[in-house]
C-alpha cells in the first residue's frame, strides 16, 4: 500500500551570543518556482508569519528553473548567516535524486531541514469542457487510446509528474507527460484541449475549481477535502493505495549558527501552531504538519525511496 509516513544539528561553532541579534535585518526567502504556484503561496503565506515572530520581514524571491535545481543551488550557494532561507519540496528532495546522475548541490550535506510549512494533495484534473466527467472515464479512455492522452505539469522531475506516472503504473495505463514551467503555462493548454488533463497540488487550483473551469476527478487526499467537496478521493474511485501528499518546508544552507537555526526552530514552531497560520494554510486548500528537523530528515528519506520506485517501475529516465 502507499501511503506516504508522516511522521544533524549545524555544525557551525558560532557561540550563543551570535543569535542576540538575530535578525537586525530583512530576510529573503528563495522559492525555486514561479510565482502563482503552490510553492509561492505556501512560502508566501509562512513569511508572513515568519516575519511577524521574528521582528524583520522577510521577502520572496522566486528564482524558477531546471526543475527547481536554480533556486534550490542559490539557496546552497548562499552565506549561511540566517538571511538567506530556502523552500524545500518533494519533489527536489525526494524525486530529483533518482532522476538525475548529478545535481549542483548535495542534498545530504548542503542544507539543514527546519520545518515542513505544510503538505497538501495532489488534483488531477480536466478542463470543464472535456468529455472526460471522472476517473473512470480518464482511464477508459487512456486504455483505449494508449499514448493519446496526456498530462501536464509544472516540470520534469517535479512530484507532481511522479503523481502522474503513479496512476498510470497503477491503473495501468500509457499517458504522455507534457511539462511546463508553470501552472500559468499549462493551464490555457489544458482549457484549451491541447493536453488532457493536469496533474497539479491542490492550492495552485483550488480557484480553478472553484471557479468551474477546471473539473477535478480525484484528489490524492485521504478525505474529501472541505473546499472542493465534489472532488472525489482515489480511495473512493477505486484505488484505496493512491494516498499520497505534496510538501514544502522551510530550510537553510549548511553551516548557519547552530543558535540562528534555534531560533527559526523556535518561530517555525509557534507559526505552526499559531491558529491563524492553521485557518490560513487551511484556506489554501492544504493542511498544516507539526513535522519538523530530524523527523523531517526521516520523512524525506522514507518518501524518497517510496518515489524510487515509482520511477523505476516507469522506467522513466530524465538524465541519460
């Protein structure tokens, strides 16, 4: 069955007195894909909190590319004074590995986990004009036109075109995989009929659903979720293993005093449980995860060999 667990301190020497002072100044947030996404609305939504329990602002920059590996190395790449924080996800931490022979940075060993800013399903979806009305349709068709249909994404290597290869080993269907940069990208193609279906997490169209342009036909939820109550679960489609959620958390290059780290512990902790951010992260069609450090690290590994063999199943290759 899959179903994806929820469940190494800074080395840096720097003495305690090192964070009195931290932060005498704004921030920035590196997130290593486009603006309007899911990524941009989780981070944007976390800094302002963040923000307010440090006492400095903290800015966004979105920094897209190579699947998320531009963003991801300036992050690496940046001085590890606090200042610089970066976005994990999924899908950098827990596909890419096994997609590509060699990344820019080391994933192990470059960055310190401090906190997942929330997890949230997976929506796949069609435009309201398709004739498609529900899973079963989707793959009835695939099955009958293997190849034919396809699905689009925000990338290659993303774990929203893992999500895609899941269903297709497990309903055992044959359907193309069209990424794009961005949902901004891929959506007028699929309202458009150009690609068949979208493969998406669920904030990122949770407006799009709303709205009734895009008719989502399974949510990788384990429930319903509150906001788009017509969209049914795969375990209610049918297919009781496909439970599985998209993430993304806050982390730091390597080497940030072990004291500044606390004290993103620290505000991490009481964002996280601070009502308002839940009702927020709630609004957004996600939920909030208490899933932070170590147990972070573990939740990456755990998933990441989960992952693995979705893309060896697949045989998807991305790096040759």
């Amino acid at each position: 069955m899959l179903a994806l667990p929820w469940l190494a301190v800074a080395t840096a020497t720097a003495p305690a007195h090192a964070a009195d002072d931290y932060p005498n100044r704004p921030l920035k947030m590196i997130v290593p894909y486009p603006a309007g996404g899911t990524a941009d609305l989780m981070a944007r939504n976390f800094c302002e909190f963040l923000g307010r329990e440090l006492g400095q602002s903290v800015v966004v920059e979105n920094k897209p590319g190579a699947a998320g590996q531009l963003g991801t190395s300036l992050t690496a790449k940046a001085v590890p004074d606090g200042y610089t924080l970066g976005e994990s996800n999924a899908g950098t931490f827990e596909v890419s590995p096994h997609l590509y022979k060699s990344l820019p940075y080391n994933l192990q060993t470059d960055f310190e986990q401090i906190a997942v800013m929330g997890r949230m399903g997976v929506v796949y979806g069609v435009s309201a004009e398709s004739s498609i009305k529900s899973l079963d349709d989707l793959i009835r068709e695939a099955k009958k036109h293997p190849g034919k249909l396809s699905f689009a994404t925000p990338g290659v290597g993303s774990s929203n075109h893992l999500s895609g290869a899941l269903l297709a080993s497990t309903a055992g269907i044959d359907w193309m995989h069209v990424p794009f940069k961005g949902v901004a990208e891929f959506l007028p193609a699929v309202l458009g009929g150009q690609v068949t279906a979208l493969v998406d997490q669920y904030p990122s169209m949770m407006k799009q659903l709303e709205g009734g342009k895009i008719r989502g036909i399974a949510v990788s939820t384990a429930e319903r979720i509150p906001s788009s109550p017509n969209v049914p679960t795969f375990k209610e489609s049918g297919y009781p293993d496909l439970v599985f959620y998209s993430w993304f958390g806050l982390m730091v290059p390597k080497g940030v005093p072990a004291p500044i780290i606390d004290k993103l512990t620290n505000a991490s902790r009481k964002i996280i449980h601070n009502p308002d951010y839940r009702a927020k992260v709630a609004a957004l069609g996600a939920e909030p995860s208490e899933v932070m450090r170590a147990d972070m690290v573990k939740l990456i590994q755990t998933n990441s060999q989960i992952w693995k063999k979705v893309i060896d199943d697949n045989k998807i290759v991305v790096d040759k």
